[in-house]
C-alpha cells in the first residue's frame, strides 16, 4: 500500500496543474508559409483560374461531340397525304477536318411526282457518308483551332497560378520578418525601461545620501516616462504586424490566427540562404523559370494558332463528299434502291474581308506580345540586378550595425561604471544607453531587409522560398 501510495504522489507531482502555463514553441516561416498555401484567399481564386481553363478545354472538345439531328414531317391538309422521319448523326474529327455522317429516314404515303425520292421502302433508308476538306479546312479548322488554344490555355491558368504563388510566398516572408524585426524592438525597449527602472531605487538612496544632487533622480525619472512610452509604440508595432502576419497564417478552417508575442522568435537567423551574385546565370535563371516569360510564350502560341486558322480562311473551300444510301424492306414499286453520290462542293469568298481584318488583327497582338516579351526580360533582369545590390548592402549595414552595436555596449557599460563612480552624469549615461538601443535596432533592421532581399531573389529567379534555420 505504501508503494502504490509513493507512486501516486509521484504521477501527481509530474502532472501538470491546471492554469500553468505551457511553453510555446517560436512560430517558424514554414508554418506561415504552409498556411498561406493552404488556405490564402488570393491563391485558391488563382487556383479556380485552372478549373475555369479546364472548363475550357472541355468545351473546346465539345466541337467535336457527336451530333444527332430528328426531323419529323407530317402533311396535315393538302393534296398529297404524307409523313416524313429523319434521323441523322454527325462525327467530326481532327483529322483532317474529315466529318462522317449516317443516318435513316423514311417517307410514307403520297409525294408529287417530283418528290418522288422521299418516298422509302416500308423500313425506312440508311445512308453513310463522310466529307473532306481539300483546302480550307484541311490543316487547321476551327474546331481543332480551339482545342489547341484550350489546351495552351490550361498551361497559362498553371502559370498564372505560380506567378500568384510567387507573389503569396514572397508577401507572406515580408510579414514574418516585419513581425519579428517588431518584436526585436519590442525586447529592445524593455531592456531600455527595466534598466531606468531597476536603478532608479539605488539613485534615490543616493540622493538621500547626498551622494548626488536630485536632479539626476528627475532625469531618471523622465527617462523612465521616455522609455515606458517607447514600449508602447514598439507594442503597437508588434500588434499591427501580427494582424498582417494573420492574413497568411490560418487555421484548418481557413480563419486568420494572430500569432501571440510568446510565438516570438528570439533573433534573426544567425545563417542566411546562400545566393549565385553571378549576374548573367543569374538573369539567364530568372529567364528560365519565370512564370510571366511562360506564360506570354504560350499566349503568342494561341495567337499563332489563330493566325494559321485566319490565313487558312482566306483560302476557297472545296469540299469532297461521298455518300452512300440503302433501302431497307420491300419498298412501293417492288424494288429497293441501292444509291452511291460523289459530290463536289465550291466555297469562295470573293473580298475575304473577315479572314483579312481578323488576320491583321491577330498579326499586331502577336506583335504586341513580342515587345511585352522585351519589356519584361528587361524588367527582369533589372530586378536582378536590383535585389542583388540590395542584398550586398544589407550584409553591409548588417555587419556595420553588429559591430556599432558591440562598441555601442562597451560605451555604455564603461559610462555605467564613471557613473558609478560618480565621473559621469545621468544624462551622458542615458545617451550611451539610448545610443547602444538604436545600435541593436539597427542591427534587427539591417537583419530584416536582408532576409526580406532573400525572399525578393528567390521570387525575381521563380524558385520557392528557401527556409532558413530558426
């Protein structure tokens, strides 16, 4: 009884007691960015783009659906008592712009003598045939025209959708290193207020002393008044970048969460993603992969499909067509008919104004998306260039702000011991301190434009965001 007594106290002492709090793991950039891709607003109505391409496409197939035609045909009043039934189905296909076609009829009753040849056999006639294109319509027609630009088209919405992508990875990083650079401020602050706070009793008893005159207790007293008010304003900082942070981070239900200020992380990572400053593999990269460059590669390609289909339309139709028809049963006239028809048929637009207007049309815009094609690769490889300078400057200031930041806290401790001593003032005290606070912020700003470059290089080259060790 004794042992299962020490055993329950034991389990008792390492459960943990209700309201005690728990330690809450540092939110990371993964998890931003994770739930940014799960559940952003923007990126899943860039990813309907893709559904509605896809419904495209669907439709663009549908021109090659099987058709199926029922004419129906009584003679209610009139000389010739008769009725008609015409059932027919049409196939086209990509082949050549070829068309098959069959189908059954039948006519009863009484026909005039030059409607002869609607009258069939008691089971009706079959037919079957097939019309081919031998100019127009042979290489390119509108029905095949359109599938392949639906189909292009699905590749575009695919590029839209990374180009969003880009754009929601590189947004989302800018928010998490606007969060963490406010909490930065945040803790440099409190560190501020709690060392005015924490000497002002030892001033008092030193003015009590008469070891110092009470104008220094007044100094300090403001400077704490100073202080408190900085905490406020960085607290401020803090809560406005959590409520941007919360428009990417979400939770399963896809509602916003605001991170709380013990998900902080301590610092900046101490190691940053690695970069090629190659400038020309650089560009030729971005080139590459960029999503824009793509897309307006496969827009000129629909626009060359429809070029082809314009330049295909100026051209006469002749159209060759075989048919062939039986009749089925035993038919009026004690004969059934077996029928073959070899047709020729002529289509010739005299001016050609519609295929020429829209050819001419289709001729500028594949023009237009050429120098937009220019325009962009030159915006990108300014973009490049431009983040690659902006990274070897913010490893400047980054590495000029640790090491003002370190001298900053050796002037300052120094001054803190004249101080002591009493060869220093409070007021020249304060100003190391306050110089060694904005030393240490500047160091968390240079830190925060680094690592929001990175996310910049990564977005200009195409590539996902690189994670960097928290």
């Amino acid at each position: 009884m004794n042992k299962l007594l020490k055993l329950f106290l034991v389990l008792l002492a390492c459960w943990p007691l209700a309201g005690t709090p728990q330690a809450v793991s540092p939110l990371t950039l993964e998890e931003v960015l994770d739930a940014a891709l799960r559940a952003f607003p923007g990126l899943l109505a860039a990813e309907q783009r893709k559904e509605a391409a896809a419904g495209d496409y669907q439709t663009a197939q549908g021109g090659f659906d099987t058709l199926l035609k029922i004419q129906n045909r009584w003679s209610v009043r009139g000389v010739y008592e008769n009725q008609n039934y015409d059932v027919n189905l049409e196939q086209p296909t990509v082949f050549g712009g070829t068309t098959f076609f069959g189908g059954w009829r039948r006519g009863t009753g009484d026909y005039p003598v030059y409607e002869g040849k609607s009258l069939t056999a008691e089971d009706g006639e079959v037919r079957i045939g097939v019309t081919i294109p031998l100019w127009r319509n042979r290489e390119i027609d509108r029905r095949r025209a359109s599938l392949q630009q639906a189909e292009l088209g699905q590749l575009i919405a695919g590029h839209e959708y990374d180009q969003a992508l880009l754009e929601v990875r590189r947004l989302a990083t800018h928010r998490y290193w606007d969060w963490v650079l406010a909490g930065q401020r945040l803790r440099i602050a409190e560190r501020l207020l709690e060392i005015a706070e924490r000497r002002n009793e030892g001033i008092l008893e030193r003015v009590r002393a008469g070891d110092i005159p009470e104008f220094e207790a007044l100094d300090n007293r403001r400077a704490i008044i100073e202080r408190r008010e900085r905490k406020v304003a960085a607290q401020r900082l803090v809560e406005q970048s959590a409520i941007q942070l919360s428009l990417y981070l979400r939770g399963t239900d896809g509602e916003p969460l605001l991170p709380s200020g013990n998900e902080l992380p301590s610092a900046f990572p101490e190691q940053e993603p690695s970069v090629n400053v190659n400038f020309d593999e650089t560009v030729q990269t971005a080139h590459r992969q960029r999503p824009e460059l793509k897309r307006i590669g496969l827009q000129s390609r629909q626009t060359e499909i429809e070029r082809d289909l314009q330049n295909d339309q100026k051209s006469p139709g002749i159209d060759l067509s075989v048919v062939g028809a039986q009749d089925i049963g035993q038919s009026p006239d004690k004969t059934n008919r077996d029928e073959l028809y070899v047709g020729l048929n002529f289509d010739i637009p005299l001016q050609r104004r519609i295929a020429g207007g829209r050819a001419q049309a289709v001729a500028a815009n594949l023009q237009r998306l050429k120098w937009e094609r220019r325009l962009l690769e030159d915006r990108i490889a300014a973009e490049v260039k431009d983040v690659l300078s902006a990274i070897a400057a913010a490893r400047q200031r980054l590495a000029l702000g640790k090491d003002q930041q370190r001298a900053a806290g050796q002037l300052e401790e120094g001054e803190q011991s004249r101080f002591d001593l009493g060869d220093s003032t409070l007021l020249i005290v304060n100003l190391r301190e306050m110089a060694h606070g904005d030393a240490a912020l500047a160091a968390a700003e240079a830190a925060g434009v680094l690592f929001k470059a990175h996310a910049d290089y990564q977005a200009v080259l195409g590539n996902e965001i690189a994670h960097p060790a928290n």
